[in-house]
C-alpha cells in the first residue's frame, strides 16, 4: 500500500475508501455555512486538504455518480488533476448542470479522489507514422 503525507486543515478527518474495493476516496467541502449552487453555476469548493504525492503518482478528481445523476451535479475539468510537486489546498470545481439550485452543506461529499501512478514519455519526432487499423478514424466513425 502507498503511504502518502496529508495535511488536514478541516478538522473533518481524512479521506477514505467506502467499500474494501473503492478506487476512489470521497472529498468533503470544507466551507463554514451552506452555498447555494444555481443551474449553470460554478464554483472552486475547498477541501481542507493538502497532500504530497511521491514522484511519479497523481491524485485524479473525479465526479460522484450519484450526485451526477440525482443532481447534475460535476466537475468543470473532470478529472482534475493534482500533481506530484503540488502543495496547495485540494479545490474542486463544482459546475451545476441541474435545473434546480443544489443546497451544499458544511462536510457534504463533493467529488472523489483516486491515486495513480502516471509515466513521462519523451517525444520522437518522426514524419510517418505506422498504419493501424483504425487509422485516423475518430469522433464516432464506428457508428452510435
């Protein structure tokens, strides 16, 4: 298991896995008294939070399915991503894409965290490629 160095200024109490097979690990909102979110708002939402990855993870933050669908309720830059050498508070876009305002509450689980592993490429130029099957084909070329 990777230990990670963590930095909790919410007084909330550190992430954690929901279930033994969790990939992810919610984040709460650390704000002082409830925000409205209107259709179509945005907003940076802190998780009292800050964290220090080793070289070579990523922390990736992720929208909740539940409150995706209940609520319309996602990330603006699904997934966010926190960088090794990051030591600031963990912010969470949060976008409401419903038609209803979204009460959030003081500790309300916002998003999801999941720890990665990434690797660094060096590039090659080169003026061809090799063939594929695929090819250049994208965007639904292989029908709906």
């Amino acid at each position: 298991m990777l230990q990670v160095r963590i930095h909790d200024i919410s007084g909330q109490g550190l992430p954690e896995y929901a279930t033994p097979h969790s990939s992810g690990m919610d984040l709460c909102a650390r704000v002082e008294e409830e925000i409205t979110l209107l259709p179509g708002e945005r907003r940076l939402i802190p998780t009292g939070l800050r964290i220090e990855l080793p070289e070579g993870y990523e922390a990736q933050i992720r929208p909740r399915s539940g409150l995706a669908l209940k609520k319309g309720i996602t990330l603006v830059n699904s997934p966010g991503t926190i960088d090794a050498d990051y030591r600031g508070e963990i912010g969470v876009i949060l976008i409401n894409l419903g038609q209803e305002p979204f009460i959030l509450q003081p500790g309300d689980r916002i998003a999801q965290m999941i720890v990665a592993p990434y690797t660094r490429v060096s590039w090659l130029p080169a003026e061809t490629l090799e063939n594929s099957t695929r090819g250049a084909g994208g965007f639904g070329h292989t029908g709906i």
